[in-house]
C-alpha cells in the first residue's frame, strides 16, 4: 500500500503555507511550524531535506528563515513529496530493473510500472501554486 507518511503530510502542509507567503518573505521555521500545526523539531528536518533538494533557500541567524527557492507555479508537488518520502515505489521491482528475479517474466510487474509512472504523472502536474490557489 501506498501510503504518504506523517513526514510527508507535514512537508506538504509546511512548504505549501511558504509558498502562499509573499515571494520576498523569509519565514521564521517557528511561524511555518505554528501556522501549519506540526511540532518545529520535525519541521525543522523536512525543511533541511528542502534545502538539500533545492525546494527553499535558508537563511541563518538574525532575520533567518525559509524562502521558496523559485516560484510557486516551477516546484511541483512529486518534488515535495519525493524530497522527504523518496522515489514512488508501488512496489520495490519498480525500484530498477532486474531488483526482482521475477519482473521479465511477471504479469503484475506491467501493472506496478504503470502505477507508478500514472502517480509521479499526477503528482507532476500539480504544483504549490495550484495548492495555494485551491
């Protein structure tokens, strides 16, 4: 089962809440947390990953924050989730090939493929801004 995890969840409601915000506005990680309901600790790791990926820019010390790295409408909700859950996977011969014995001969393994290309398909063409503007 697919299943997006508490980590997921929080990421999406903390990078969505950054992306409604004013394009110049740093936003303390205390606001973000506040705001969105999630505990500051987690949020603070997820905004790291963030970081790391390229989703926000951060600022440190006096005035530091969160910034969205581009705008809103140029990050996609597959780079969110993929930032902090790692790559869709309906099941782990879709990891790469060869990662199941079976998959050159299994029925099922066309399916998962396609499962997996039709959810990052979808998740693609949803960006922050459509999530802002909902």
């Amino acid at each position: 089962m697919m299943e997006l995890t508490r980590k997921g969840d929080y990421a999406i409601r903390g990078i969505v809440y950054l992306a409604g915000q004013p394009p110049d506005k740093i936003s303390l990680l205390s606001d973000i947390a506040a705001a969105v309901d999630v505990p500051q600790t987690f949020l603070a790791k997820i905004f790291q990953q963030f970081s790391k990926t390229g989703i926000v820019k951060s600022f440190r010390g006096t005035g530091g924050g969160f910034l969205l790295a581009g705008p809103p409408e140029s990050i996609s909700l597959l780079q969110v989730v993929e930032a902090v859950e790692g790559p869709i996977l309906p099941n782990r011969c879709t990891l790469k090939q060869g990662e199941c014995e079976r998959d050159s001969f299994c029925t099922v393994h066309p399916v998962w493929m396609q499962v997996q290309q039709q959810v990052r398909g979808i998740l693609s063409g949803i960006t922050l801004k459509d999530l802002i503007s909902a």
